[in-house]
C-alpha cells in the first residue's frame, strides 16, 4: 500500500465496528473500477470508467485523470466527470522547480505516493487554487499516481466538498483503484500488443507468399516485361500491397518511367501521371525512388502526407488516398535501371521484416533480369554459330 503525504489537515481513521455508507460506496466505486478493467479493451473508455465509478462514490465534486505527455514534463487531462471544468483549464508540470509543479498533482507524481489536502481553502501552499476550489465548491482533494513498470505516468484526481472528509481509509481505497487502473492499462497494452503481434504474423505470411510468387514468376516468365507485370501482380494480389509499379530510367533522361503495375492507384492512372526522377537536385529525385535508385537500397516513406520528403507527391497521395510507400533498386550488372515501387499501409512500411521481403523481392528480380540477359546472349550467340556453319 502507498505510504501517505497530508498537505494540510488530519486524515482521521474510521471507528472499528462500522462501516460507514461513504465507505461502503466507496468499495462500490472500486467494484466497479475492477468491473471496468476486465470488460473495456480501450485505454480511454477506462479512464473515463475509473471517474465516473470516483464520482460515484460519495461527495465527490469532480474526478479527472492526468497523463504525461510523451516527452514533455506536462501532465494532460485525458479524462474527467463531474465539475472537471477547473481542473481541465488549469497546466501542470512534474518538476518540482515550476510553478506549475508544486501542487497535489506534481507531488504525488514524484513522490508515487498519495498526496492530500482536507482543507483547501486554507491550504496556503495552495493558493493558487483557492480560488478555483470555491467556484467549484471543493473543499477537500487527493491527487493518487498511477504508477507503470515502477514509473508514474499520470495522476487520479478527486475533489470533494467537506473539509477533513478524506481519511485514511478512503485515501487508501482510491489509492488501490489508481493502482487496479494501472493494472488495467497494463493488460491493455499487453492485448494490443498480442494483436499487434498476430497481424503482422500475417502481414509476413502473406509477403512470404508474394515472394513465394515473385520466384515462380522468375522461373515462368520469357521477357523482362513479363516478369515485371507477375511481380506487380504477386505483390497485391498475394502479397496485398496497395498497388506495385516498375519504373524504369529512361537512356539520357533524369526521369522515371512506369512500365507496368497493379492495383487502383495504377488502374486510376495516378502512378504514370506523377513524376519521379533520379536527379538528387530535382524535388522530384528526393523521394524514395530517386533514394533507392541512387543508393541501390530500399527506401521508404512511412508518412507522404506530413514528410518533407513526400512534399511533391501530397496532394496526389492525399486524393488517392496513399499515405506510405517503399522502393527497392533494380540493378543489372552493377548499375541501377529502375525501382519497384509499392504503396503500403503505415503498419506494412513501419514493420523490418517486411521492407526485408521486399527487398528480397526487389533482388530476385535483378537475378532473373541478368538471367534473361544471359539467354538472350546465348540464344543470339547461337545462331551466330548456327548461321555461320551454314
């Protein structure tokens, strides 16, 4: 059990016996939070759970709950019942050196431990809320962190309208619902984490079947063109890539060509109507085509809408709907003639394994490219031969 801060008045124990109505809704309000955790999968609907189930409770006048906002010293209301309306205007900070930091909510955050004040109105180290606390008729108020993985995340807030109606039974049930909250939080994250794991399980399976494909292909096909349209086609139809191009350099040109592809984005026309370059100076060369063609690895976008990198290509991504991409190099005997394009969802272009794939794909094909140039040569060389001795 948390050990406990007073920042003004006694927390009175409870007389053995009896147990009072406010603690007994109180037990109710922790029923409910449990309830709450083991039926709501969503982060959000749970903290809005565990503020009404405070409210509930008893006196309550308000109930919110603060996180930390990813890589700032700031605490945020994420969620609140009651007469929140104060607590969502005000700012807080979890150093102890701000202004903004010296209340209930930055002490419980640094201290892990409960921190309350029975008497808020004259609590002179709470001046600030004075104010505050009589418009909202809050006269009483606990701030419990929420501690994960032996670090605070956040504060649970409540307010309550009786001077001294925070005692030490009552701090102590709301400090085990800040604690359950965490648990829940925690089993959140481990659910999503799990589904996280299963799709991109599939999102693999399905890739090693395009590669899968893209070595058929490889064995089938008579021509490069040939081979370029069943690799388009392995990527979406097995791989379920949005939508696969070649592009290929074009002799004396610093322009990319479409040769081929598959999917809507190529079926509306949207691929050979953009423009993709090798030039490093051209806006248009900066993308990952012109990256993947330059460096002769693969190159990806996560994020077209709101990249630099994606700038030229925005307003075309946005109508079409496109928000990350990938291009692997095309090389034959050293040199760089194209890219294989794909457009893919965020998790896909964010996921190692399957820029990986890709790649692998990408490389494949380079092989059958010079292996088609091998037969060609052979072919031709034969009937050289064949003409000669004739």
């Amino acid at each position: 059990m948390f050990s406990q801060t007073v920042l003004s008045g006694p927390v009175h124990p409870v007389s053995v016996g009896q147990t009072p109505p406010r603690l007994v809704k109180m037990f109710a309000a922790l029923s409910a939070t449990n309830e709450a955790i083991l039926r709501i999968n969503s982060q959000e609907k749970l903290l809005q759970q565990v503020c009404e189930a405070a409210l509930q409770s008893g006196n309550f006048v308000a109930a919110a709950i603060l996180l930390r906002e990813p890589g700032t010293d700031t605490l945020k209301v994420v969620a609140g019942a009651g007469d929140d309306a104060e607590l969502r205007a005000r700012s807080y900070s979890v150093l102890a050196t701000s202004p903004l930091g010296i209340g209930l909510v930055g002490i419980a955050f640094r201290t892990q431990k409960p921190c309350v004040s029975n008497d808020l109105l004259n609590d002179e180290r709470l001046k600030s809320w004075h104010q505050a606390a009589s418009r909202a008729g809050a006269r009483a108020a606990a701030a419990l962190p929420v501690i994960r993985a032996g670090e605070s995340v956040g504060v649970l807030v409540v307010a309550l309208d009786e001077i001294n109606a925070l005692d030490e039974e009552t701090v102590a049930l709301l400090a085990r619902m800040a604690e359950n909250l965490s648990f829940g939080l925690d089993n959140i994250d481990r659910e999503a984490d799990c589904k996280r794991n299963e799709r991109a399980a599939r999102r693999l399976a399905k890739m090693f079947a395009a590669l899968s494909a893209t070595n058929e292909a490889i064995l089938r096909a008579k021509t490069a063109d040939e081979l370029y349209r069943l690799v388009c086609d392995a990527a979406v139809h097995v791989g379920r890539s949005l939508a696969a191009t070649v592009l290929l350099a074009q002799p004396d040109s610093p322009w990319l060509q479409a040769v081929t592809g598959t999917g809507e984005l190529v079926d509306m026309g949207l691929v050979r109507q953009a423009r993709f370059s090798i030039d490093p100076e051209n806006p248009y060369g900066k993308g990952v085509c012109g990256k993947a063609f330059r460096t002769q690895t693969a190159c990806v976008n996560e994020d077209i809408l709101n990249s630099e990198q994606g700038r030229p290509w925005r307003e075309s991504s946005r109508q079409a709907g496109v928000v990350a991409s990938c291009a692997v190099p095309l090389v034959k005997g050293g040199q760089s003639i194209g890219v294989i394009l794909f457009f893919v969802t965020k998790s896909w272009a964010a996921d190692e394994e399957i820029i990986a794939l890709l790649s692998r794909m990408g490389e494949n094909v380079s092989v059958a490219l010079e292996n088609l140039d091998r037969a060609d040569e052979k072919v031709q060389a034969d009937g050289r031969i064949q003409y000669g001795d004739a």
